[in-house]
C-alpha cells in the first residue's frame, strides 16, 4: 500500500485542497518515514518537529475554514543547510557554524511559507557546499539511497536522498559547479538548474556573478515546477533578476516532442566520461532519439572552459573563505582549503582572461540554439563511488587534474548560464540511477520544465528509462 509520504508533491497538493488528506496526517508520515530510513542515510540533519506540526494544524484548519490556500499549501519541505532558516540550526556543513541558530529566513525560506509549505528540517551538504560528496566533520556522510556505502552526490545530495526515499515531497537545492545536478542524477530523483535571476538570491556574495543559483528538486518535473512556482520571483537584491509572466510556472504544458530539434553529446567535447557512462548514455539515446523530430549528436563549442571554470570558481571561493581559511584553518575541510589556496594564485589578468573565454563561450551557446531546441547529455561522468573517498582521481585511466575535474560534464553547463534540468533515465550498468542533463534556451526556464515533463511523461512508458526506487525495506533494515 502507497503510504502518504509516497505520494507526488502535486498529488498530495491537489489532496490536501480538496480535503481527502490532511497536512497533519502528511507531516506524521513524512516524520515516520525518516524516523524508518534516516538512521541508515543520514540526509535529513536537523528536524523542526514542533513548529512543523503546530504548522501542520493551522493548516488544516485553513482548509476546512475555507481560506484561500498557497501553491504548496500543507506541504512539508527540506531546506538545504547551506539556507538559513529561523530558529532551526543552520551549520553550512561547517565546524564554524555547529550551533548556529539563525534568527530570521532568508528570503527563499521566506518564500517558500509563504506559499503554504511547512519546513519540517535540513537536508545535509558538504561543508560551504564544497565538492560533490555530501559528507562533513558536523554530521557526517550522506549514503546513497541505493547503496548507502556510496555517494549521494553533492552539495545537494541530503535534498536529493531525502526526496528518493519519501522522506519529505519536496525540497531545496543549489548549484554552481553541478552541486543541484549531480545528486539528483546519483539518486533517481529531478533537479532544475534554473537562468540566474529567475529564482532571485539576495544573498549571493558576488551579486555580479550569475554562477550560483538555487533551485528546485523533486521527485517528478510537475513536483520540481511546483515549488519552482512558489520561488520565481523579482527581487532588486538580485542584480539578475527580471519580471516575469508567473502563470508560465503554475504547472508544466505538455508538448509535442516529435516538434523538436534536439542535440546529443556524450561529454559536451571536453569531459572525462567513464566508458561505461558513455554506453549507457548511448543505449538510452538510441531509444529516445525516437521521440523527436530531430535527433543529431553534436558537441558544443566549450573552449578552455576548464581553466575558466577554476579561475571564476576561485572568485567566488576567495570572496567566501579567505578571512575562514586565514582565522579557522585547522577545522576546515580539504575541499575549502584547497580551492581557496588554489584561488590565491591567480592574478587580476587571469579574471579577466577567463571572464572574455566565459562571454565567447556563451556567445557561441546562445548562437547554437538558432539550430536546436534542446541539448541532452549525462548528468554525471561516473557512477556513485564510496562516500569515504573525497572525489573522483581519476576516470579510465586518466589521472584529474583537480578534484573538480570529474564534474565537467556538469560545470561545462553552468558556465554557458543557460538553463538545465535532470531527468531520471533508468539504471547504468551497475543497476545505479543514471540520469541525464537536458539543457534549454537562455530564459527559457518554463519552456524547459514543459520539455522535461513531456519527456519524462514518455519515457515512463518503458522500463528500461523510467525512475528508478531504492528497496525501503533494506535500508529499514
């Protein structure tokens, strides 16, 4: 029997409206279920029990009052603990910041009561977000839900787990080098990378880069639009953000997939992708090239995007953690250190160098979308490796040069600042979630979520490309 918690965002939405389910039976099964699963995974770190089940009656009482009722009404959500949430422990992964207890939301937590949704707790990330492996000296590692010796992916990897195994509907993400994309392709679950600006963050620390967004994930598309629709939005604080038309993100459309042109690449032309990775993702394609009109591989033009992506990720990571790494150097992580240190060597004529590289390259991304619609590839380089070791060194062979370098196949993508989903796409060789990234127009976040859903509403039809579940029982074990 399909417990609650079980149930699709939008499924148990349309429910609570109508009376058949209430928010407070909801937050029981979702706290039912973590208690179940949470102890053998670790993705839910701090939990919100009293707050969220006050929450939860108040909300039930609005319904059966008849009062106007938000798009995610009732709903129980995870926050990602890199997003600062009043009153419930906020440590970024950080010994810095164990027992920090914010005193107010940041304004997507904001947003997202706003609509309706109750925050039942964090959901666990690498310190700062930093690397792909959710795991950190304050909580520990997150354990993928398919095998819980391995990774979940990072940074948001306890989002991703969470929302594979019911433990909450819905819940947050974000992404700079991968860090949305990674964990939802090692987990069967969705993720949306959106445009910068199309979910304002006014608490980005260099406002003028459009890198880091915040996203939804989900375990459908329909779920991820859902709470995207609560999280669009125009903030002046974001230097990025726009007006938009928010009816575009009540629901995703369905659309005609034979209309259009789409665009295939095994490793975006300068990614390390296992061989294995590579044949999955052409025994997948050779059954989904069906669905199009149009069906062509092609690789895009990157140019050096590596050294690109190094020196504007170190940007960042210099304006984040210099004074961190200078006061705290003997409890922060590898992966902090490393890039920070790594940043420090770069000069002024390096930025500006790589910033050019980053406008040609994008340039030459938009130019692109004249001839396709849409751009498909993996989400992630390698099947999820044991949690114990940091990060990929190396793929086939070949050494990485950086810890980073085994997530080209994703940060390829961010740097063209255009728009992404991931989509889950079966199983890879291993019977691990393999999943692959689908890639829109610049701004068109809403076109993209219609594509995705068509696209996944297609592919459920056949076994071989539909979600894949973890076995509850075993980790209940």
């Amino acid at each position: 029997m399909t417990e609650l918690c079980d149930l699709s965002a939008v499924e148990l939405r349309r429910r609570i409206g109508t009376k058949e389910v209430s928010p407070v039976e909801l937050v029981a099964s979702c706290v039912t279920r973590i208690e179940a699963v949470n102890p053998a995974l670790n993705a839910v770190v701090a939990l919100d029990l009293d707050r969220a089940r006050t929450e939860a009656k108040v909300a039930e009482k609005a319904v059966l009052d008849g009062e106007d009722l938000g798009p995610l009404h009732g709903l129980p959500i995870g926050i990602k603990d890199l997003t600062a949430t009043a009153g419930l422990r906020t440590t970024y992964g950080s010994r810095i910041y164990q027992d920090n207890v914010p005193g107010a939301d940041e304004q997507i937590v904001t947003d997202i009561r706003d609509a309706g949704a109750i925050v039942l707790g964090k959901t666990n990330t690498p310190e700062f977000g930093a690397g792909a492996n959710t795991r950190n000296s304050v909580y520990g590692a997150t354990g993928n839900p398919f095998d819980p010796d391995l990774t979940c992916g990072g940074s948001s990897g306890g989002s991703a787990v969470a929302l594979a195994t019911g433990m909450l509907p819905l819940a947050t993400g974000s992404d700079f080098g991968g860090s949305l994309r990674t964990p939802a392709g090692f987990c069967g679950v969705v993720g949306f990378r959106p445009t910068p600006g199309t979910v304002p963050d006014d608490q980005r620390l260099v406002a003028l880069s459009p890198l880091p967004v915040d996203g939804p994930m989900g375990r459908s598309v329909a779920d991820a639009a859902l709470l995207m629709s609560a999280i669009v939005g125009e903030d002046p604080h974001d230097p990025f953000a726009r007006s938009l038309d928010l009816s575009l993100f009540d629901a995703p459309q369905t659309l005609d997939l034979s209309s259009l042109r789409v665009a295939t690449s095994e490793d975006l032309g300068c990614a390390p992708v296992d061989e294995s990775i590579r044949a999955t993702f052409r025994a997948r394609m050779a059954k989904i090239s069906s669905f199009f009109g149009d069906c062509s591989v092609r690789d895009p033009e990157l140019g050096p995007v590596h050294e690109v992506f190094e020196i504007l990720r170190g940007v960042n990571f210099l304006a984040a953690h210099k004074e961190r790494v200078a006061q705290h150097r003997d409890i922060l992580g590898p992966n902090v250190l490393e890039n920070t240190e790594r940043a420090m060597k770069y000069t002024a004529a390096d930025v500006a160098w790589a910033n050019i590289e980053q406008a040609k390259l994008y340039r030459r991304f938009v130019d692109m979308f004249d001839e396709i619609d849409v751009l498909i590839c993996p989400a992630c380089s390698v099947s999820p490796f044991p949690h114990a070791q940091w990060s990929v060194t190396e793929i086939d062979g070949v050494k990485m040069e950086t810890y980073m370098r085994w997530l080209a196949i994703t940060y390829g993508v961010t740097m063209t600042i255009h728009p992404v989903a991931v989509i889950p796409c079966g199983v890879d060789a291993r019977g691990l979630p393999f999943g692959i990234q689908i890639v829109g127009r610049y701004q068109g976040d809403a076109e993209l979520l219609a594509i995705a859903h068509s696209l996944e509403t297609a592919m459920a039809r056949d076994k071989d490309l539909a979600r894949p579940v973890p076995d509850l029982a075993k980790l209940r074990g």
